[in-house]
C-alpha cells in the first residue's frame, strides 16, 4: 500500500510505492498536475505558464485516496490527484551518475557477440501487424538498428518501408540516394571500396537521425553490411584511458562536405556528445568528412589525435562488429547518432545496387509510443 509524508516545511513530499521511495517538489508536481485546468485533456500540453504558478507554492497536505496521490497546493487552495505509477517512473530523486559516459535506460549496448541475433522483421508483418511492429521498433531503440526482409523488390521500396514509423528527411541528395558503382562518383559510397564503419552525414546540424538501406540487387562478391555500437566503442575507450574519452567529448571536431556544385555543408560538433550530467547521447566519426581540427587547445593537440587514433582502433577492431548481408528485398534501419555502419569491399563483377534515405529518431519513437498506448489503452478495456 502507497503511503506519504510531507516535509514540514511544505516544500515537498516523499512519496513509497513498490518498496521505493521519491521525494517530489511542490512545484514540481503543480507544474506537471494533469487536470483539465493545466493540461488539455486531447492531448495532454499544457495551458498555464510557469509564471502562472505562484512561485511560492507549497503542500497544504496530502493523502493517498484509491490508489492515487492526492495533493492539495497553496496558496491556490487546488486540489489535484496523480496516477502513482505515473509518479515513480518519472522520478527525479536518485543518486548523480558517478561516472561520465552511462547509457540511457532502455538502452542495450553490444558488440560481435550480437551476431546471428540481429533485430529481424518481415516486411509483410511489420505492416500488418501492431504488435510484430511495436516488437521491431523496441528492439531498434534498445540496440540501434534492426534487419527487415521479405520487401518488395522494385524502386523507391524503402518509402513504405519509412512510412511504418516516420517521414523521409529530403537532403541534397534528393529523397533518395543511390548506393552502386559510379564513373566519377562524387561520394566514396558509390565505389567499390570498403568502407570504415561511420555514422552518415556528420556535416549536417543536425544529423538526419535514422538512415534506411534497401537492397534491390546483390550478385557482386563480397559488399557484406558491417555495424558497430558507437556507445560501446566510447565506454571502451573511457574504461581504456579517461583522458582520452574526455578530450573528444570535451572538444568540437569539425566537419565538411563540398563534392557538389552549390553545396558547402560544415558542423562543429564532439566526436563524443553527452548531456550536462554525463549521458552519452551521440557520437559522430566520419574520417572521409573531417576537416582540420582547430577546437583543440595546442596544449592538448597531440592528445587529442592520440585519442582520435584510438578511438578508429576501437572501431575497426572485428570484436566490435557485426556483420550481415542484404539480399534483394532487405533492408537495414540505423540509429545514425549512435550505430556506425560499414561496407565490405567487392568486386566490379555482378552488381550491388542499393537505395538509402534519411528519416528521423523522432517519429520512429513517436510511432513506438503511440503503439505502446494504444496495447495498454486495449488492455484496460
């Protein structure tokens, strides 16, 4: 049985449910309360400012009735009840990170050892079917990227496939782009050379956050599908040597993309980015888009390039990969601030024709969430 207790001082309250404990601020919980008065029934935003609060808000009490919170503020005299699951997994009240460089929850890092249990959904399910959908895109949050076979083999297949969880991010390279051998290419994508395993576009702000690969043709030898766990890769590195991971997520890198008539795209951005408390929450590595690094004190330079070297070491080494081959029909989604993606090298006999296009985090999670809902709002029916 959920129990309170209320500081004396009005200034927050304790909150035990499921052998936990969370203290909650006033104004914490008057500025999340879900009454119609606060928040729009439809669709849950708000309809009061902050300065609409009192900025001297307190407990007057509160109470534990059926199975929810009740919490009566001053000076407003308002009434208002939580759902206490709702309170609990929305907790603040826990111990700092001690380390920096954790993983958000939800999330699963991994590396060779993930072979032959690749994310794998069949096209003709995954649009079929909610539940075989809300099943892939849960393992394609938790591990950064998932296999779909079974699609249509024609051109511009992978748009439905984007059209289960998302929008197409149009680019400069239109909405789509192909992937095969060119005369003159303009990307070293479309060679048949190996490609070191990269996050895509690193010179954009921001990154197209979701990148899609469809096989239409695969007769040449070799041109096997690497991936590699960027979030793995930077936990090694700071287990490997602090200092190191500190300098690249400290510091900017710079990159640039120039290889077409009217285009000259640049970022600034870490190799490693964290949040303020320490989360890693993206990485970006593209040796073929680095521009001179000029971020980095003259001091801490060499270091820098150490690490930089290091972390291409991580990366490249084969325990950190896994490895797969499309076939016509499949494809590959990828978390593209995260999972690192590369290509094998293969021959000019046969053909290897594969469409891509970007799409975003975005609503690959908005479609994940809204699915979840609609399986508990069922439930509960």
């Amino acid at each position: 049985m959920p129990t309170v207790t209320t500081d004396p001082g009005q200034d927050f309250l304790t909150l035990h449910a499921d052998g936990q404990s969370a203290r909650f601020h006033a104004i914490w919980l008057r500025d999340n309360a879900p009454d119609a008065q606060t928040r729009a029934p439809g669709n849950g935003q708000r309809l009061i400012t902050l300065r609409d609060i009192p900025a001297d808000t307190r407990l007057a009490e509160a109470e534990v009735q059926g199975g929810q919170l009740s919490v009566r503020f001053l000076p407003e005299d308002k009434r208002v009840s939580f759902d206490i699951p709702w309170l609990m997994a929305r907790a603040y009240d826990r111990a700092p990170a001690v380390a920096r460089g954790w993983v958000g929850d939800g999330l699963e890092t991994w590396d060779a050892g993930l072979t032959g249990a690749v994310p794998v959904g069949d096209f003709n399910d995954l649009s079929a079917d909610a539940g075989a959908l809300l099943a892939w895109l849960d393992q394609v949050t938790r591990l950064g990227f998932g296999k779909v076979t079974g699609g249509p083999v024609r051109e511009g297949a992978l748009f439905p496939l984007v059209d289960l969880f998302g929008y197409v991010r149009e680019t400069n390279y239109g909405r789509l782009f192909e992937v095969r051998t060119e005369v003159n290419p303009t990307n070293l994508a479309f060679t048949g050379l190996g490609l070191q395993a990269h996050t895509d576009n690193p010179y954009r702000d921001p990154v197209p956050t979701v990148q899609v690969l469809y096989c239409l043709e695969s007769s040449a030898q070799g041109g096997e599908n690497m991936v590699v766990d960027g979030f793995r890769a930077a936990q090694r590195l700071r287990d490997e040597n602090p200092q190191y991971f500190n300098l690249l997520a400290d510091h900017c890198a710079r990159f640039e993309y120039a290889g077409e008539a009217g285009v000259c795209l640049t970022s600034r951005r870490p190799m490693i980015e964290l949040s303020p408390d320490g989360e890693v929450i993206g990485v970006r590595f593209n040796n073929r888009s680095q521009a001179a690094i000029t971020d980095v004190p003259f001091d801490r330079m060499a270091a820098y390039y150490a690490a930089y070297r290091r972390l291409g070491e991580i990366i490249d080494d084969p325990a950190m990969e896994v490895t797969f081959r499309l076939d016509p029909g499949e494809a590959f989604v990828v978390d593209n601030t995260r999972v690192l993606h590369a290509r094998k090298g293969y021959s000019g006999s046969g053909k290897r024709w594969l469409q891509g296009c970007y799409a975003d985090k975005d609503g690959l999670r908005s479609t994940r969430d809204a699915l979840r809902r609609a399986r508990v709002s069922e439930a509960a029916q």
